[in-house]
C-alpha cells in the first residue's frame, strides 16, 4: 500500500452535518468513516466554540483502511486526548465504542463511499483509469479481492453481482465480456473490457463506473457492514442523540431509510434528503450525489412523561 501524503480528502456537506448533528461543547461523537478527518476536524472545532471552557468535547474516529488512520493521527494530533482514533470496520462500532468510553454518543455520522485518497491510490485497483492491481479491499485482513471475483467467478455470479450491487441493467453483457477476456490483469484493463462490452455511449460517467462499484461493495461487504453498522448506531446513541449518514447512490440510501422508518428506536428529523448546494457542487465535483439523511434516537415514554 501506498504512504500517506499531505493531501486531504475534501469532506462533503460540512454545515449541513454540524447543524444535524446538533454539535455542542462536552459532547461525544462518533466519526464512523473517518477517512482523511474532515469531517472530524470540523466537529471537533466547531464544540470549541463559546461556552466551551471546562467543557471536554470527545469523538472517536473509525475506519476500516488503516492507511486513513496513518494519514489523520497528524491532523488530529492538535486536539490530544479528545480525538481517539480506532483501525476496524463500523460493522464492530458498538464494541469500539464500549472499549474508548463513548456510550452513550450525542452523535454518530456515516459518510459512506471511498475517499478521494482510496480513489487516487495507485495501488488499490478503486480507480478505473490506472493499471493498478485488481484489489479493491478497505483492508488487507480482508480475503476477497476483486481480482478473485473478475477472473475465479462463474460468469453467472458475477452479473448477478454487477445487477445487484452496481445496478447494471447490461450486467450479463459485461459478465460475458469479462469472462472471455480472462485472465485480466489490472483495473485499466478491466475497464477497457467493461467499456466496449457496455455499449454505452459516452456520458458525465465512465461506462464501468457501476460494475466498479459493484465489485468495491462485494469484496468489502458493504451494504452487510452498513446494516449491522446502522443497528449499532442506535444502541450506542444517547437518548434524543442524532444519526447522520451520506450516502452516495441509491443502494445506501435506501437502506438507511428502511432501517430508520423500520426501527422502534429512531425517528426521521427531516423525511426529505439534503443536498449539497450548487455552490459545493461547483467546488467539488464529487458530492454531487451526495445525500444526508437525519434520524434521532427515540426518547423512551416514561422519560418523557417524567421531563413534563
């Protein structure tokens, strides 16, 4: 894997998540996707604020990618004890949580996708515009490679998963292709194949844009690790404490909301997604499908009748 470089990924929606998370002096938050800690960073500043002295805000930051970790002990280093970082997947948040001392949160964010540091990495194979190895893992410890997946599956499983996870309508197409043109060396390469298989035309996104996606969730179990992730947000939410998550395509949306509107534990603050501004979307480019959503954790009845 590659060293960590100075370059910091431009985190999404930053006021919008500050406001929904309702962020205050002595609070406690959980950064699920810490990533390169923008997000972290921001949290954490705007509780030391007015009325923050003696007030020791707290967050905890997790991530999969142990490469995100390296990268951010540095630029969380200015906030000492405060900020505790913690290398696993959110899929074990509420163990995390219960070790470092953060039950119960006031907040916990989810935003979901890659970094612009996974995404730009030369080596990971997340990229479809470089010939880099066809790995595609959050983490080493994982078995599943999509290197395994494009030249071991049957062609079957393989458009199942493209349909499935990357929403492919041409997903047998590709799958075709893809097997016909075994072995595949590297990302590039794959591209090229899922290009000229697809018959897209060309469009704002490149043609393999959703199979790349699709193999990214598989070997990463995402939408799995984003349900039990979900689950433990709750248990580890203060009561009244909010849940936050952008998400970046309709897969991960749509389960955010189900378990939002399917739990007896969290309500919707707002029912309509929030959207960067055009203005961000100017800025960058790549939260432009960017979606925040806002649940809260129920207030048991009989602590409300009791606060009347």
């Amino acid at each position: 894997m590659t060293e960590a470089t100075g370059t910091y990924h431009w985190p999404v929606m930053v006021s919008e998540v500050l406001e929904s998370l309702g962020v205050h002096p002595g609070g406690t938050y959980i950064d699920c996707t810490l990533g390169d800690g923008g997000h972290s960073v921001a949290i954490l500043e705007a509780a030391a604020g007015p009325g923050s002295e003696g007030k020791e805000t707290r967050l905890l930051g997790l991530d999969a990618d142990p490469e995100a970790i390296v990268a951010t002990i540095g630029r969380l280093a200015p906030y000492g004890g405060s900020a505790v970082l913690v290398n696993t997947n959110f899929d074990h948040l509420e163990r995390a949580a219960a070790n470092e001392g953060f039950i119960p949160a006031d907040g916990v964010l989810f935003d979901l996708g890659l970094s612009s540091r996974q995404l730009d990495a030369e080596d990971r194979g997340f990229s479809f515009r470089r010939p880099a190895t066809l790995d595609m893992r959050f983490s080493a410890e994982g078995e599943l490679t999509a290197d395994h997946i494009v030249n071991e599956w049957p062609e079957e499983e393989i458009a199942n998963l493209i349909y499935k996870l990357g929403e492919e309508p041409r997903s047998r197409r590709i799958a075709k292709a893809i097997v016909r043109n075994r072995t595949i060396t590297d990302a590039k390469h794959l591209a090229d194949v899922v290009a000229r298989a697809s018959g897209y035309r060309k469009s704002r996104t490149h043609p393999a844009t959703r199979t790349f996606q699709a193999l990214r969730m598989g070997v990463n179990h995402e939408i799995e690790s984003l349900q039990a992730g979900l689950d433990q947000a709750a248990s580890v939410l203060d009561d009244g404490g909010r849940l936050v998550t952008i998400s970046y395509h309709s897969l991960e949306d749509r389960e955010v909301k189900r378990f939002v509107v399917g739990s007896d534990r969290m309500k919707p603050v707002v029912k309509k997604v929030i959207r960067p501004s055009k203005a961000e979307v100017e800025r960058n480019p790549r939260s432009r499908s960017a979606k925040l959503r806002v649940a809260e954790r129920l207030v048991p009845e009989s602590d409300e009748s009791q606060s009347r």
